[in-house]
C-alpha cells in the first residue's frame, strides 16, 4: 500500500488516496481473472450482503456485551478464554462432494495403490 507521510489536516486525502488504491487492486483482480479465464458465479452478488450481515452482527453483540462488561469487570478478562475455547469447539468439518470427477480420481488411485 502507498504510505504517504501526510498531516492530520488532510485526513479526508488520505482515505481518498485509500479508495483509490483499492477501487485500482479490484480492477486489477478483475482483469487478471479474465486473463486466465476465472468466471465468478452469479451467487457472488450476495457476498457483500453477507459480509454488512456479519459485521453488523458482530457490532450488536460488541454492543450487548460492553455494558456488561462495564459492571463487571470479571467479563471482560473472561471473554477472551471463552473465545479461544469457543474456537477449539467449533467443528470445521467440509463433507466431500460425492459427484467430483477429480473425488472420484483420488478415490480410484487410493483404492489401486
């Protein structure tokens, strides 16, 4: 990213500079997936919605849990170690799709081998 040493007074020139840079990186994916023939699916269209839903969702829950974590002090040294055991919790479990070509390949060279 471009680091320009710019004063506070021209905050508002930074954060253009900002858009800018970044409106230039999303045309430069964009023509770099055309280059090697990368389509994205007409379901990508969702993926902002689901990203304003996930970030709104995190700032109800920052904002249900602050006040709590006001008045009792024992709430805020206790988030962080119920979020770390959450992580562990948590089942990362992606099924393999039974109709691949390529599962079927891997399957095949197991079974020989």
């Amino acid at each position: 990213m471009l680091d320009l040493a710019l004063p506070n007074t021209q905050s508002k020139f930074r954060r253009f500079v900002s858009a800018v840079e970044r409106i230039l990186r999303l045309v430069l994916l964009a023509l770099a997936l055309l280059w090697f023939g990368i389509g994205l699916p007409l379901t990508a269209i969702w993926f902002p919605f689901g990203m304003l839903a996930l970030i709104g969702m995190g700032i109800a829950l920052g904002l249900l849990i602050t006040p709590v974590a006001i008045l009792y002090h024992d709430v805020g040294q206790a988030l962080p170690f119920v979020l770390y055991l959450w992580m562990f919790l948590t089942p990362v479990i992606y099924p393999a799709p039974a109709s691949s070509p390529s599962s079927r390949r891997n399957t095949a060279s197991i079974q020989s081998g």
